[in-house]
C-alpha cells in the first residue's frame, strides 16, 4: 500500500476547491450525474426492499423464515454495495475530471473492487472508533450517576464533542481512500496527520460541503448533481494537501498541488 505525502502545509483554501470542484463537476457532469442516477436508483430501491422485508432482526434475534431472511440479507449487501460502489466511483471520475480527462459512464460503471473494498474497511474502522467514543460516554455517565448526580450530562456532551472532532478529521477520508489508496487505521492517520492542524478550515470545508448535499436535499431532483459535485469539491481539496510518491505510484504520475 502506497503511503501518502503532504505536499503543502497550508490550510485548505475552501473558495478554491469549492472553485475547482465546480469546474471538475461541470467538465464531466452527465457522466457524473448518469452514473449517480444509476447507482442511487439501485441503492434506493435495495433499501426499500430491505425495509419491505422487515429487516434482520427483531429486539436484537433473527426473524422471519428463511426466505425472508436470504430476502433481507440480499437486499441489504446490496444496499450496502451500491453505497460505496457509488462514492468510489464519484471520487474516480472526480480525480479524473479534475486532471482535465473526460469521464465516461462506461467506465465508472466498470467499478473498483479494491477501491470499494479499501471504502468499506476504512468505514469500519471509523465507525468503531465512534462508537467506541459513544460507549465510553455513556459508561462514565453511568458511573457519575453512582457519585455525582448532577454532573452525568457532562460525559454524553464530552462524547458528542469528541465525536464532531473526529468526524471534522476525517472530512477527506473519502479521497484519502479511493485516490491515495489508503485504508483501516492508516487513511485515519493520514487526514488527521494533515486536518487536524488547520481543523476550523477542515470545518468550515464540511459546512460548505454539507450545505451543498443540503440544497441537494431540498431540491430532491438535484441531489443527483448535488452528490458528484460535493465529492469534487473534496476531491480538489484534498488534491490541494496530498500526492502520491513517484515509486509508490507504480509508475503513475504524481497529483499536481
């Protein structure tokens, strides 16, 4: 697995991956949103038959027959594929599109195993050390119950704060994934290595990112232009603070700042 390098240690300039991202989004746009139509409309529609299904479990055992559950089973791999097939492939053709090729729908839909493979475990790992801070929270709210009644808010909100940290952290953990092929514990080092120093920028590119999948949202029809068009935006970022080394590359050129 190729290691990740800093290439600037200035903070992220928001106006100008939001800039970039736009013109990345726009030299590629119905191939990008084509391709966020398809995959979403699948992961829609396995989403609503899992839901259809009546899920796997009932207060915490399985349910239903057999059938049923392979039913329910399907439908939620499913779900959970189209997912992340969708946003390895808006990275791809984000990377692309930001070097100045244009991105083709046949080869978005193509796919990335490893790409996908590298987006799931990475996810993992976020989400235990999530739950993990959550837990903890919890436990120590627990525990002050039995001394210090009136103090048992304070770990839950400590928890909730640790946890916007690390979410603000983790804000390029997308690209670190797909683009600089990182994965697990070692994508989580590299955007923390990088965002933490200049985290209120890290912030401030979330809240943008944020408002854009918002209006998305509210619009409900362009939240398929909304989608491509945020993960541009972060894919420009990130290309602002990391590149690939030469070896590590196999051969490919390294990301231009």
């Amino acid at each position: 697995m190729p290691t990740l390098r800093p290439i600037a240690s200035e903070p992220i300039a928001i106006r100008q991956a939001l800039e970039e991202g736009w013109r990345g989004f726009r030299r590629s746009a119905p191939a990008l949103i084509g391709f966020t139509l398809l995959l979403g409309g699948a992961n829609l529609l396995s989403w609503l038959v899992y839901r259809q299904s009546g899920g796997l479990l009932n207060r915490g055992w399985l349910q239903g027959s057999g059938l049923e559950l392979v039913k329910a089973l399907g439908s939620l791999i499913t779900y959970l594929f189209t997912g992340l097939w969708l946003l390895a492939g808006l990275v791809r053709g984000a990377e692309q599109s930001l070097e100045g090729g244009q991105v083709r729908l046949v080869n978005l839909l193509r796919g990335d195993a490893r790409a996908v493979t590298r987006l799931a475990w990475s996810g993992l790992v976020l989400l235990l050390l999530l739950a993990l801070v959550v837990q903890s929270g919890e436990i120590s709210s627990w525990l002050l119950t039995l001394v210090l009644p009136r103090l048992t808010s304070l770990p839950l909100w400590a928890a909730r704060a640790v946890v916007v940290y690390l979410l603000v952290d983790q804000v390029l953990l997308l690209p670190i994934v797909v683009v600089g092929r990182q994965s697990g514990l070692a994508a989580f080092r590299s955007g923390r290595r990088v965002t933490d120093p200049h985290w209120l920028q890290a912030l401030g590119l979330l809240v943008v990112v944020g408002l854009i999948l918002l209006a998305g949202f509210l619009l409900l029809v362009a939240l398929a232009a909304a989608l491509p068009l945020a993960l541009c935006t972060l894919t420009a970022a990130y290309r602002q603070l990391f590149a690939l080394p030469m070896a590590a590359a196999a051969g490919e050129p390294t990301p231009p700042n």
